[in-house]
C-alpha cells in the first residue's frame, strides 16, 4: 500500500498543479504578443467572457487602436 501512494501521491499534486493553475489562459496568445496586453485587459480572471476592451477588440478587427477605456474597463 505505501508504494502504491508514493507512486499516485506525486502523480495527483501535478495533477492539481495543472487543474487549479491561478493564471487564466483564455486569449489567444499571439493577441496578447502583438497587443502587448495581458489576457487580462480583455478577459476577466477565470471568465471566458470579455469585458469593454474585449469587445471592442472583436469589434475592431482584432486591435485596440482608438480604444479608451471608460470608468472600470479594460484597465
């Protein structure tokens, strides 16, 4: 029984590693390279929705230019 958990012990705290990962990777990241904007300026954290700055990317043919954030959006 102690080999089994010294062998499934290591194997379950990768495991929760990878599963409860605090960074979001929600974008795309070649947007986030060419926007020199973090996931989250667009994102909210553990969200697949998108906030003001999102949606003006989408709306804008993938970039940011012109966009000014109001009060609370896209930081």
């Amino acid at each position: 029984m102690g080999r089994y958990l010294a062998l499934i012990a290591p194997a379950g705290l990768v495991m929760a590693a990878v599963f409860f990962d605090p960074t979001p990777t929600l974008a795309k990241p070649e947007y986030s390279r060419r926007t020199k904007k973090e996931c989250a300026y667009c994102h909210p954290p553990n969200s697949w929705d998108i906030n003001e700055a999102g949606k003006y990317f989408r709306d804008h043919q993938h970039s940011l230019e012109g966009f000014k954030p109001s009060d609370g959006g896209g930081k």
